[in-house]
C-alpha cells in the first residue's frame, strides 16, 4: 500500500511528537523508530526530517542539544518541551475527530480508532 | 573503508553548496547518512551499495536544500529560492522595469520641484507631500513584481490615495507645527504602506513582517551607499566642469531630487536582486555598531542619572533623544532580522540588552521631562507627538528587555522576542497615522 504524500505531511508532526514524548531522541532514530510504527509504510524522505524538527524547534515544542555520545560522534538530541506536549495533545484530539469521522462512514472497517487507542 | 570515507566527504562538500543549509545543518545530514550506512552495512549491502541507497534515501538536494531554505527563511531569502519551483524565471527586462519606475519617480519629484519653484521658494506643501512623489511608485513597482490581483492592487492603492486627500485637503494655517509634523510622519506612514505589496498582502504573517524589517535595514544601506557614491560623482562633476566656465549652479538642484528619488527604486531593486551581497555585509554592521552605541547609552544613561536633568532636556535634545532611541530601536530590529534564531544567547545578545536597558532608562528620564513640561506649559502639537512617540517606544523597550532577559537566562525563545517585534510593528504605523490624520484637527490645523 502506497499512502499518499499528503497525508505523510500531515501525519508527519503529531508522529514525530509522539515518538520524542516517549523520550528524547534524534534524526536518525526517529527515522527509524516511525519506520518500525509504520511497518515501513510509511516512506519518508529522510532529509525532510530535518526541516520539520527545526520547525518544532522554532514553535518552541522541542529543545535541542548537541552532545556527543561515548561511543559515536557529536549529534543534536531532540527534546520535547511542555508546549510541545500540548501542541501533541491538541494533535491527538484533531486526529481523533477525523477518525472518528471515518469510522463512522466506514461501517464495519473497526479500524482507525483501535489504532489510536480511542474506540 | 578509505573509499567510504572519501565518498561521505565528497558528498558532504556536495552537500554544503546548497543554499539553505548551513554548517550544523550538514553535519546532522552526515550524522544521519553514517547511520543509515552502517544498518545497511550490518544487513549486508557492500560497502558503495549502503553509500548509495543511503544517499538517494536522503532526498534530491535541490528539494532538500528548498525545504530548509522554506524553514530558514533568515537565512536566506525565501522568495529567491522558492521562485524557481513556483514561478516562471525572472526575464532580463527586469531592469528595465527597475528604470522605468525610478525614472518616473524622479520625473514626478523633478515636476513637483519647478511647480514649487523650489529652491527660490520654500512652499509647505512640497515638503508635507515629498513621500508622496515617491513611495507610491515603489509601492507599485513591487505589486508588479509580486503581480498582485485586482483586489490587493486597490488595497495597496487605497493607503496613498486616502493619505494624499487628507494632507492637501487639511487646512494648515500659516507657519503651522501640525504641517511639518505630518511632514515628519507621512513617509513612516507611506513606508508602512508599501509593506502590504512587498508583503504581497500577506500583512498577518511574522515571517513575511520580519521579511520586511530585513528588507528596510538592507534597503537602507543600500541607499547610503548609492548616496555617497553620487555625491561624490556631483562634486566631481562640477569641478571637472568648472574650468570650462560652463555654469554648474544648476546641476544640484536637477540632480539631487532626482536621484534621491530614483535611488529609492533603486535600492529596493538591489536588494531584491543582490542580496548575497548585503547578507554579508549587514550582520558586520550590526555587529560593529550596537556594542558602540550600547557604550554610548549606557554612558549617556548614567551621566544623565547622575546630573539629573534640570534644564538640560530642551525642545532640540529631546528631538535628539528620540532620534537615538529610534536608532537604537531600528539596530534592535534589525540585528534580530539577521540573526540565526537557532543558536543559544551569545555575547551580542547580552551588549544588545545593555543598549536596551540603557535606551529604556533615558527614555523613562526623557518622558518625566517631557510630562513635567506638559503639566507647566500644556500640550501643543510638537510635545504631543514627541509624548507619543516616547510612550510607543517605551512599551516596546520594555517588552524587548524583558523578553531579552528570559531569553538570555534561557526562561524562553527568541523566538518570543521576534514574535513581539513583529507584533509590535502595526503599532508604529498605526501611532505614525494617527499623527498625520488625527494630530492635525485636534489641534485645529496650527
């Protein structure tokens, strides 16, 4: 299954907060870690993360800091900020509203809302 | 592994010519491009196929390189870059639309001045309506460029049209103050008014507003620059001219509203078009001149506090103040435009709010003076819009130090900073027209 380019961008913001609200993180293993959500359906291309956590940063949602791991190289850490969560919290019921939405003209489908906890 | 390390740096040297993207922004791309090629490496690919599929997974740099550009507008003037995706490239008659317009200005100023018969005579009109033959034709010169539709056409439009029946149709009395103050406000006014097309009408968006602030600081250098440069092409040209005999009195007259008011079209031109240019030299102006106007305020702040003010603060230093705080206010603004909002506070940051603290300290100093003399002789025209004026900018001082201080001691963003510059602008227009609108019949017209 292909998922549309549209509906990447607008997943992409509430995806990404919701993975540093499970702790802080960076470019390379959030890739990853919304590669393993997604199952790999959800293809992003990678440099384009990069813009959007700068944008988060600019909105004020995360903080950054470069450190250097004991083991690897100097790299910035993504950190969710308290206006993050609530940007994250405001995502999570606009999503919600949408799937709702669907379910209800989908009849049957069970889908979207068990996916996000909400049936 | 010699081959992998060489073909990372090939692609990092690749990769930092984009405009857009500045050093960290390369090294987090690199850090990510390592990784991706170390997981390939482990599930085994060899050591070109992980570098390959890792690269075409970053992404096309051109798209790349716009995306970042789209985030960092500060960095790099979005409207530059973006233009190659979402419009037709630019054709070589662009200058000649550049001289149509500063011409037709200088034309305009040109028939104003003989219809005025200035410099013989001084009429006040002239010098009340002098914004008016100009900034109109920059105002059109960008919704052309930014191809307007009909509707933002009448409301770029609709600011001169109103303001040019206002001033002229006003009754100002002989040797009135209201006149020369409109005089004073009406470019500040005009100024703003261009905005709305440079913005191409989007007045709500903080980037577009910060777009702007840049574009007035740059549009300013520019203008100095091109002024030097043609006094000094003047005086040269006189005295070539003076041995021949042939008389010169006439040439600054012709030649310096003219090219005053083309430099205008000019200088917008300018920086619309060589912006690389100034985007090196306006953070080094800044930088060199905010530390020395914050030791000139501080100083200015204490030997003032010290003294007291007695009799110092007459009519011609309180103007003087003003004028500094709005330099103060403007190399604020401006070192904010320039500045990478995503670095932490630096040494810059602390001096500014040194220049801050010290411009909001003489400004409290120079309103008590300027209400004690209110309470002692009353309001006219000129006390009103200088107690205006210092009321205006001492909310913004206020607001700047205060959000300057949480930013420096990491409490919030600069980005708050920015976002209350820029909210605060439509408070200098509206403060600017409600002087030459306003001020004008409440003090009936002297």
């Amino acid at each position: 299954m292909r998922i549309d380019k549209d509906l990447v961008a607008a997943s992409a913001t509430p995806l990404v907060l919701a993975i540093l609200a499970e702790g802080e993180s960076y470019g390379y293993a959030i890739l990853k870690r919304v590669r393993a959500l997604s199952g790999g359906e959800l293809e992003w291309t990678d440099g384009m993360l990069y813009p959007l956590l700068h944008r988060l940063r600019r909105h004020g949602y995360v903080t950054t800091d470069w450190r250097t791991p004991p083991e690897g190289r100097r790299r910035q850490y993504y950190m969710l900020t308290d206006e993050g969560r609530r940007a994250l919290a405001d995502q999570q019921r606009q999503w919600v509203t949408v799937t709702r939405a669907l379910n209800d003209v989908w009849p049957g489908s069970g889908g979207p809302l068990t996916a996000l906890g909400e049936a | 592994m010699e081959s992998a390390e060489s073909q990372i740096a090939e692609w990092r040297a690749y990769v930092a010519t984009a405009p857009g993207l500045n050093g960290h922004d390369v090294d987090e791309l690199e850090d990510h491009l390592r990784h991706q090629i170390a997981d390939l490496n482990a599930v085994g690919l060899t050591a070109d196929e992980a570098f390959l599929v890792a690269v075409k997974r970053m992404g096309e740099l051109d798209s790349l390189s716009r995306e970042f550009a789209r985030e960092h507008s500060g960095r790099l003037w979005k409207q530059l870059i973006l233009r190659d995706e979402d419009e037709p490239a630019r054709k070589s008659s662009d200058w000649f639309e550049t001289l149509v317009f500063a011409v037709a200005a200088a034309v305009v100023v040109q028939i104003a001045r003989l219809a005025a018969h200035f410099p013989e005579e001084e009429p006040t009109w002239l010098a009340r309506n002098s914004s008016m033959f100009v900034l109109p034709f920059l105002a059109g010169y960008f919704a052309r460029r930014r191809q307007l539709d009909a509707r933002r056409l009448l409301l770029t439009a609709a600011p001169f049209v109103l303001a040019a029946l206002m001033v002229n149709l006003y009754p100002y009395r002989e040797d009135s103050a209201t006149d020369v103050l409109v005089a004073l406000h009406l470019p500040v006014v005009l100024w703003f008014a261009v905005a709305y097309p440079y913005m191409g009408g989007t007045v709500g968006s903080h980037e577009r507003r910060m777009d702007f602030v840049r574009f007035t600081g740059e549009w300013f250098i520019y203008y100095v620059l091109i002024a030097l440069g043609g006094a000094v092409l003047t005086a040269l040209t006189a005295l070539i001219l003076e041995p021949t005999g042939i008389d010169v009195e006439w040439l600054p007259e012709w030649v310096l509203p003219s090219g005053a008011a083309g430099a205008v079209i000019v200088a917008a031109w300018l920086v619309e078009w060589k912006q690389r240019v100034v985007e090196n030299m306006a953070p080094v102006l800044t930088m060199l001149f905010t530390p020395l106007f914050a030791v000139m305020l501080a100083g200015a702040a204490v030997v003032y506090a010290v003294t007291g003010l007695g009799g110092a603060f007459d009519r011609e230093l309180l103007s003087v103040f003003d004028a500094l705080l709005l330099v103060v206010l403007a190399l604020v603004l401006y070192g904010m435009s320039a500045r990478d909002p995503s670095t932490s506070p630096d040494w810059m940051d602390r001096i500014q709010l040194v220049a801050v603290v010290s411009a909001l300290v003489l400004d409290v100093m120079v309103l008590g003076a300027m209400i004690a003399r209110i309470g002692e002789l009353g309001f006219t025209p000129n006390r009103t819009a200088a107690l205006g004026l210092n009321l205006v900018l001492l909310v913004n001082l206020a607001g700047a130090a205060w959000l300057a201080a949480r930013f420096l001691t990491r409490r919030s963003r600069l980005h708050r900073l920015e976002r209350w510059q820029t909210t605060y602008l439509p408070v200098f227009a509206l403060w600017a027209c409600s002087v030459v609108l306003m001020l004008p019949p409440l003090f009936a017209f002297t």
